[in-house]
C-alpha cells in the first residue's frame, strides 16, 4: 500500500498538469502582448503570483489588461464598489510580482 502512495505521489508531482504545459491566461497573454521586457520566465512568475493571490475572474481580468491597457485604467477609475475592490487587490498583487519577479 505504501508504495502505491509513495508511486503516485511520483507521478503527480513529475507529471505538470494541462495548466502548467499550455501556460495560465496572464502568462500567455503576457507573452503574446510582445512587450520588449517580456520574457517566458517574467509572464511564468507573473502567472505563478497570480494562482497564489487572485481568483480565476479576476486573473482573467488582468490578462486582459495585457491586450487593452486603457481597461486598467477604466477600472481603476471606476465608481463601481466591486472595482474598487478589485483594484486595491491588483495593487497587492502587483506589489508581489515586483517583490517576486524582477
């Protein structure tokens, strides 16, 4: 019994999940923006503090932010309560990536 825990334990952890292949919505979207500072290892650390701090909307939110800068700052201009919100969240977030990611 143990060594089918400890074999499958192996496997979970060796085997990257669909996630981890094809990349998360900031991280490709990050890549696909083109930016000159942009690199596979950044948009990855980007994605990687996201997973940790924001929730799958709201990383969907932030991707697109990559394509149409002027929705951040919409948002971030916004006198909705839920964006306000939002926004103080994404200025955590943003603080961890400059911490985690430069």
């Amino acid at each position: 019994m143990k060594r089918v825990v400890l074999a499958a334990t192996l496997v979970a952890a060796l085997l990257p999940g669909q996630s981890a292949i094809a990349g998360g919505t900031i991280e490709r979207a990050c890549i696909k923006a083109d930016r000159p500072s942009a690199s596979r290892s950044l948009c990855s650390c980007i994605q990687k503090v996201a997973n940790a701090t924001l929730t799958g909307g709201e990383r969907s939110k932030v991707a697109k932010f990559f394509k149409d800068p002027h929705k951040s700052q919409s948002t971030r201009q916004s006198d909705r309560r839920t964006d306000e919100k939002f926004w103080k969240k994404y200025k955590k977030f943003g603080a961890l990536v400059a911490k985690h990611c430069s």
